[in-house]
C-alpha cells in the first residue's frame, strides 16, 4: 500500500511495522528502522503523551489523547492479566498527568474508524480519515491505515511525503 499510510499495532500500541508513508506521516523524527528490534520500537500512547513533536502533530491532541487512552482501556480490559501493559500504564500514569488524569476518567471505547486533523511539520494541515482493522486471533494486533478524499488538499500534502 505505498500511497496509504499504515501501522502495524500490537494490543499495547507497539508499532511492530509502518510502510514508508505511515512512519514520514506519524514519526519522521524516529529512525525508519525503529520498529524492528522490541528495544527501539516505538509505542503510540508513549510517544502521544511523552514526544513533543507527536505532540504538536495533532491539531485535537486532546481529543486525540482522550481517545487513546479510552482504547487502552478497553485492550486492558480485555488481556487483564498483561503485565506489560500493566508496566506501561504505570509508567504513563507517573510520566504524564494528562494520562493519568484521563486514565482515572474509566472511560472505555473501542476505536475502528474517524477524522484525525493533523499538522504535519513538512506539509502543513491534514484532515485524514483512519480505519482500524482488528485482525481476528492475532492477540490484538490491528493495522491502522489514514487516507484522504480524493483531490482534496490532504491529498496532496500526502503526495508530497511519498
């Protein structure tokens, strides 16, 4: 899919994979490699909540934030006994009160499809719709992939990222 951006996501928002486009669009401040070796792989909540350039890359961080973190909960309620999960829900409840506020709120969602509104650093604004295909009995594996209305200006600042 080179003219979609995509993620590979495990259950503890682990990016496992991203195509070209998917890490220009969501991480070009990371190495393009990251997501290889589980000691440099990013994760999606840490880097939401503790990068700064992920951070100011969505115009509705905290919608967005909100969103994520109702998700999570949802993930936890379904693998209650992950421990690494527990892991990183503690280290973001002790590293970022905006997680920790919003982890005490309860709220639970299962997020598969919607807008994000970004602001890329290269290409400007994006309004970008997402689908989330949870795969069936991959223990909770997910290919997030963002795509834009077809000649839209969102569109063309993804062009220009390929």
């Amino acid at each position: 899919m080179p003219a979609v951006p995509a993620l590979l996501l495990g259950r503890r928002n682990d990016v496992l994979a991203w195509n070209p486009l998917g890490h220009a669009l969501l991480a070009g401040h990371l190495a393009p490699s990251a997501p290889e070796r589980p000691d440099t792989r990013p994760n999606q909540l840490r880097l939401l909540f503790l990068d700064p350039h992920t951070r100011e890359l969505y115009r509705d961080w905290a919608d967005e934030a909100a969103l994520a973190v109702a998700s999570m909960r949802y993930v936890a309620a379904r693998y209650p006994d992950d421990r690494l999960l527990a892991e990183l829900v503690g280290d973001l409840s002790i590293n970022s009160p905006e997680f920790a506020r919003l982890w005490a709120r309860h709220d639970v969602r299962l997020c598969s499809s919607g807008t994000k509104r970004l602001h890329h650093p290269h290409v400007g604004d994006l309004d970008l719709h997402y689908e989330v295909l949870h795969l069936p009995d991959s223990h909770g594996q997910r290919l997030l992939t963002h795509t834009a209305a077809a000649g839209s200006p969102s569109a063309d600042a993804l062009r220009l990222l390929h």
